[in-house]
C-alpha cells in the first residue's frame, strides 16, 4: 500500500456501493450505540454518583444536583446570578442565555435594573458599583457559582436574617470557596445550592422546628 | 494577571508537547503495513481489498459517497426519532428542512444547530445520529488529511492511499480508544453518562427543577477531539454538565487542539522535512496567540456601558470582572477567551459563554479566525488549508522574484494554482453571498435578536460558522427557518466539499510529478521567513475580501460602544 509500484487501478465508483451502504450502518452501531451504551456501563460502574448527574439528597429526598444552580429569591438565602432561561430562572429543562450584544439597550436596563435591585438588597449605598456578576446573566441560564466578592457583600444580609454572627457566616462561605484548580485553572467562586444548604444544616440544629 | 499569562503559557506547551505524541501516534496510523484483527474483519465486511491504492478522484469518491449515506441514515433517523427507543419525552421528529440541517451540520463536522438539545432530541438520537455523525465527519476529515499529505510525499505515484483503510485504522486506533479514555474522565469531573432522560428534583426553595441528563460524556470526548463542537444541550459547553469543572475546560481545549496540531507534526515526519512541520505549526501558533490577545483584552476591559450603570468589571482578587454578561463564573475571562480563540481557530463550536454577548472586538476574533479558516482549523481540513495558503505564497512570492514556483520539491503550475483558487474562492463566495442573501430576505429581520451591526453581524456570524464548518454561532439569531436552515445547511456542504476536494485533487497532481533538486531560485520554505510570509498572505488575502463585511458588523460596533450609542 505505501508504493506506488502497486498498480491495480480500478474504474472510478467501481464496487463502491457496498462499501459505502454497508459502512453507514455498520458504523452507526458501532459508533452510535456500542460506543456510548459500552461507555455507559463502564461509567456507572465507576462513578455512579456522576454518572446520574451528581444528584444530592436532603431526607431522602432529591432537591438539586451540585452542578446547576437553582433560583433563590428569599433573602435568607445566598442569591446566584440572573437567569435567562425559558418560562421561569434555572429551568434546567431548557438551559438559555440572553444573547443580547453590548450595545443593546435591553441588556444595559437589565443592568440598571438588577444593580438598583442589589444594592437595595443588601443595603448598600446608591452609588456603590456591584460586582459584575451578580448583575448579569450567565451562559447557560444554570451557573451555580459566584464570586467572592459577590457572596461577601450578601453576608451581612444573610447573617442579619437567621440572626448568625456575621464572622461565623463568613468562616461558613470561606469553608465553601473553591480555588482555582492546581492553583491555575478557573476562578475561586462559590457554590450557591451547596452553601445554602450548609446554613440550612446550621440552622436545623438549633432551631428543628423551621422548615 | 500573572497566573492568566502562565495559565495560557501552560496550556500552549501542553499542546506542543501533546502535539509531539499524537504525531507520531498518526504516523504510524498512516503507514504501519499491517492490519490488525478487527480491522481485517472490518473490511472483509465492507467487501474492500485493503491491498488497493487509490487515485485522489477514487479516493474522494469514496469520501463523497461515504459520507452522503451516512449523511442520509442520520436524516431518516432524525425523521422517524417518534418510533425509536430510548424516548421518554417522547420528542416528536425534527421538520425536514431542520433534519437536513442537522444531518448536513454533523457530517460535516460543522454541528451547527439550529435546533436545543434538551427539546428537541430523544437520548437516541443523541447516539445514534449525533454521536455516529461525529464521529464519521472528524475521521472523513483527518482521512483527508491522510491521503493529502501521502500525495505531497510521492513523487511519480498516482495512488494517495485507500480510503477504507485509512477511515477504519483513524476510527480504530484514534478517534474511539482515545473518546472512551476521555469520556471516564469526564464523567468522574461530573458529567452525565446514563439512559434516563431526566431527573425531577424539588428545590431548597420548593419548586420543581427538571434536570435534563443523558449520554454527555461520551458525547463530548468525541465532540471536542473530533473538532465537532455540537451541544448536547442548548447552552452546549456552558452548560455544567457539559463542562462542570475549570479542569474539563482545560481538557477541552487541548482535545480541540490536539489533532490538528499533531498533523503539523506526522507531516513533517512522513515528508522527512521536520523542520517544515515545525514552520506549520509556528504559523498556527502566531495567529493563535495574536488572536488570543485581543479577545482577552476586550473582554476584560468589559462593557463600558455596563459600567455607567453602577457594574463593577474591575478585575480584583475577589472577582474575574470583565465582560460577564453570557459568561460562567467558574471560566471568568481568563479560561473564556482561550475557550473562544480555540474552538473558532480549530474551528469546533463549542462554546462555553454566549458569543452573541461578548464585546464587538471579543466577537470580531471568532469572525475572523473563521474566515481565515486556518488557525489550526478542524481536524484535517485546517492543515490542508494551511496548505493551500502555503502554495499560494510561493506562488505570489515566485511570481513577484520571475521565478517558478516550487514547494516541497515539487514544481507549482497552473493546475494547481487553479485548484487552490477554487478551493480559495469558494469560502468567501459562500460565506458574502449567503449573506447578502439574507440581508435581502424579507424575514431575516424577524429572526434577529439584535438590530443595528450587531444584528449584521448575527446573519454574517451564522454564514461565516456554517461554511468555515465550525458551528459555534451568535445564538440569538433564530436560524430555525426553512430559508436559514436551508441556506445554511447548502453553505456547509459547499465550505465542506469544495476545500477538500480541490485540495485532494492539487495532492493527486503533486504525487504525480517527479522531485526536482532545490536550486538557486528556489524559495527555501522551512525558515522563519516563510513563516511570515505565510502568515502575510493568510491576512492579506483574508482582510482583502472580509474587511468590508466587518466593518459593517464589528467593527463599527465598536466605535458606537465607544460613543455610548445603543439599540432598542
């Protein structure tokens, strides 16, 4: 095959037909179904929890997985960033972003809107500049990280609201703060569902009774 | 600032030493003489002789025809998906007009989608027609990449290769070990791999999430090494299952990388001319760098809209800043804009933040990386591309010393030059003419997201990603019409088929001729000279024909950022 010695011309589309019928089937079921199903058994053998989407469990109960966001609009609770997915924010069911460009006069009024939003929120002053994250929307409609910047100006807000020392509040988000992987891959941020979860746990010992 | 600049510096080396190894990994794809078991039996399926050597015409006849029944198997598929397993949803069958689109994006390793992948496809066609179709467009493409540069190895040959082998070795020894090893890893980074449909979860706050899961991981291994780049869902690598970590992004990146990178090398290896492999890949590597920088800087000086309304895009130890609008928090701009230079250099399409949203000179480097159609470039066909830049250079610069043009000890004659101007032509004919086309279209303003340039730049992105075969896409177009769907699908074919055939033609023709010995007029091509004078004319050539078309798009976009100007 690799001299040209070899001369066996054949015709141009001469016994081409089957080859080329037969490798589209084949090659569906082998690349198709054998590949992903084979992936399949070998990745829930392995990494179970993952393989079903790194679901997480409260009382037996499903309430998110740890990758996706989910809305948070009580103030007691660490808020994500804004959502445009479809019918309603973290509609994991149909990921979405808003696509505006940078000159488009909606995007900056949902900017406008969502900082005087925050800043009331979190009382802050009617000229402070908010973190760029809390104010617009992410890529997938899902993102379940802030920043820290973000998650230390909701402290006082949140610490205030479940009636938590505002330093033990923050010694609980810095136990949630994620660094950059190998110290260079990423942004530090912090998951939203799984320190809120974290302060529900907090305060389920005290207080049994709520929620 | 710091970490960002050795982050980048990181990810290049790891490249250029990945490079090395998947080079010579190819090399012995392309030319090991024995068959393996599987390999035999494959072919005694198929019915073909693995013995025969195959003229270019052969050759890409069989490419052709090969991919159009595959092509069509993914369309029939598509239509009947209401019948098939694996449904839960029970999602109805996409419209014709969308399966063709479809079918024609992922045989032609563009993956444009005009279509969301949660609402629109059934875990079974996730396989069976988007996994298959991945898989069957990268390897047709590295295939090509395999018998091109086999043809510039020859001298006095009319045979380039057989098809058949090459497509089952490249499937076998490349492209399937290498997505199931990386499909593991990825699903222990957290992705999906299951046949369940969805997961009901109630919320802390008590409303119901519907998480949409599936085969994922197998489905992006394939889709980032296989240069394809289509979602599994709609928000694609954004999504956290797509991407859940900053170390999958990584992994992402240099899976887009590595094939086209690596072929730099099995050239230089099977041609015995290293040092002009290493020229190709310098090539690449420039624009590469050339490119990140500005998508970086224009991201990370943000939106200075955004911050007139009380946002703060400084970047502090606290917060990426930039430009976060259509971004995930856990890339920030850093691992962003090495995600947007690497998935339109090596023209995949996925993305992990919202192209549409990003700042008018973030956007105008996805653009023009694809309309240069060779910074890297998808598997096999951004070599070839390169290539044919290549033999243009020696061409203008043989013409501009009176002497004729020879490259890799070959002589350059009209054929030839005629070929790689078809195969020049045919991506902006396609990419402006398209264009034009749907500026005229009475409906194309309803489909727009954005009015003004940057609505220009909407229609402009989506005929640029469909014939560059990258598929990436400012997503608010709704290109789910029958004109766009159809126009676009046409536009892929054309930017798929007339580079790579002219292009196997021009490498049947060089095998054909005799070496001649380098003498004194000749331009001597492995020196960092050449390098330039590639990278010259790829610019040159490139801005001559897309600079109008951008500055209506980007270009003037950015100097209404700048004057505060903003549409409704």
């Amino acid at each position: 095959m690799t001299t040209q010695t070899q001369i066996k011309t054949q015709p141009l589309l001469k016994g081409l037909l089957r080859p080329v019928l037969v490798s589209a089937g084949f090659f569906m079921l082998l690349t198709g179904l054998g590949y992903p199903l084979a992936t399949t058994l070998v990745a829930n053998v392995m990494f179970p929890h993952q393989a079903q989407g790194s679901l997480i469990e409260r009382d037996g109960q499903v309430i998110g997985s740890a990758l996706i966001g989910q809305q948070f609009s009580r103030p007691e609770y660490f808020q994500g960033r804004p959502s445009m997915t479809a019918d309603q924010p973290y509609n994991a069911g149909s990921s979405g972003a808003s696509n505006l460009g940078p000159t488009s006069q909606k995007l900056i009024d949902q900017v406008t809107q969502r900082v005087q939003a925050y800043r009331q929120l979190n009382g802050l002053a009617a000229d402070s500049q908010v973190p760029v994250d809390a104010v617009t929307a992410s890529a997938s409609g899902l993102d379940p990280h802030i920043s820290l910047a973000n998650a230390q100006l909701q402290v006082a807000r949140v610490a205030r609201l479940r009636q938590l020392p505002e330093a033990e509040l923050l010694k609980v988000v810095q136990a949630h703060t994620e660094q950059r992987t190998l110290g260079l891959l990423g942004e530090p941020r912090v998951n939203v569902l799984q320190l809120n979860l974290a302060l529900d746990a907090l305060h389920q010992q005290p207080l049994a009774a709520s929620e | 600032m710091l970490s960002t600049l050795l982050e980048f510096a990181v990810i290049l080396g790891l490249m250029t030493g990945l490079a090395v190894l998947m080079g010579k990994w190819l090399t012995r794809v392309f030319t090991a003489p024995g068959h393996a078991l599987m390999e035999r039996g494959t072919y005694r399926l198929l019915g073909v002789d693995p013995q025969e050597s195959m003229g270019w015409a052969r050759y890409g006849s069989a490419l052709l025809l090969s991919n159009l029944a595959m092509m069509l198997l993914g369309y029939i598929l598509l239509r009947v998906q209401g019948s098939m397993p694996l449904n839960p949803l029970e999602l109805v069958a996409q419209t014709p007009d969308l399966a063709f689109n479809t079918a024609a994006s992922f045989i032609t390793n563009t993956n444009w989608q005009a279509y969301s992948g949660e609402t629109s496809l059934s875990n079974f066609s996730q396989m069976a027609v988007i996994t298959f179709l991945m898989f069957v467009g990268a390897t047709s493409g590295v295939v090509a990449a395999a018998g091109f540069i086999r043809g510039l190895s020859r001298s006095n040959a009319t045979g380039i290769g057989n098809f058949w082998v090459d497509f089952t070795r490249i499937l076998y020894r490349v492209m399937l070990p290498l997505c199931f090893a990386m499909a593991l890893v990825y699903v222990w980074q957290g992705m999906p791999q299951t046949l369940y449909s969805q997961a009901l979860a109630t919320t802390l706050e008590g409303a119901q999430q519907q998480l949409i899961v599936g085969a994922v991981a197998s489905f992006e291994s394939i889709k980032h090494i296989g240069t394809n780049g289509g979602g599994f869902f709609s928000m694609n690598a954004a999504h956290p299952f797509e991407n859940p970590t900053p170390l999958t992004n990584a992994l992402h990146i240099l899976s887009m990388l590595l094939i086209p990178s690596a072929l730099t090398y099995t050239f230089g290896s099977m041609l015995l001319r290293r040092r002009q492999g290493w020229v190709f890949f310098g090539t690449f590597l420039v624009m590469f760098i050339g490119f990140l920088s500005v998508v970086y800087v224009a991201e990370q000086s943000g939106n200075p809209l955004l911050t007139q309304a009380g946002a703060d895009q400084m970047l502090s130890s606290t917060q990426s800043g930039g430009n976060m609008e259509g971004k995930e928090l856990r890339f920030g701009i850093a691992d962003t804009s090495l995600f947007v230079t690497t998935t339109t250099g090596a023209t995949t399409g996925s993305v992990n933040a919202m192209h549409d949203s990003l700042t008018p000179m973030g956007g105008f480097v996805p653009l023009a990386q694809m309309m240069l159609n060779c910074v890297f470039g998808g598997d096999g066909v951004g070599f070839i591309n390169l290539i044919q830049y290549a033999l243009l250079t020696v061409f203008l610069v043989g013409m501009m010393i009176g002497r004729s043009p020879e490259f890799l000890g070959k002589k350059i004659e009209a054929r030839e030059i005629k070929l790689v101007m078809l195969s020049v032509l045919a991506h902006p004919i396609s990419i402006l003419g398209f264009t034009a086309l749907a500026a005229l279209w009475p409906d194309t303003l309803k489909s727009l997201n954005n009015i003004g340039p940057h609505g220009f730049s909407e229609v402009l992105y989506a005929y640029t990603s469909g014939t560059a075969n990258n598929g990436s896409a400012f997503a608010g177009l709704n290109a789910n019409t029958p004109f766009f769907n159809t126009t676009i699908g046409l536009a892929m074919l054309i930017g798929r088929f007339f580079t790579m055939l002219p292009m196997l033609a021009v490498a049947g023709s060089l095998a054909l001729k005799k070496n001649i010995p380098a003498g004194a007029g000749t331009i001597p091509t492995a020196t960092p000279l050449f390098m330039v004078l590639v990278v010259f004319v790829v610019l040159v050539v490139g801005g001559l024909t897309f600079l109008p078309a951008l500055a209506l798009g980007p270009l003037v976009e950015q100097l209404q950022l700048l004057s505060g100007q903003t549409y409704p």
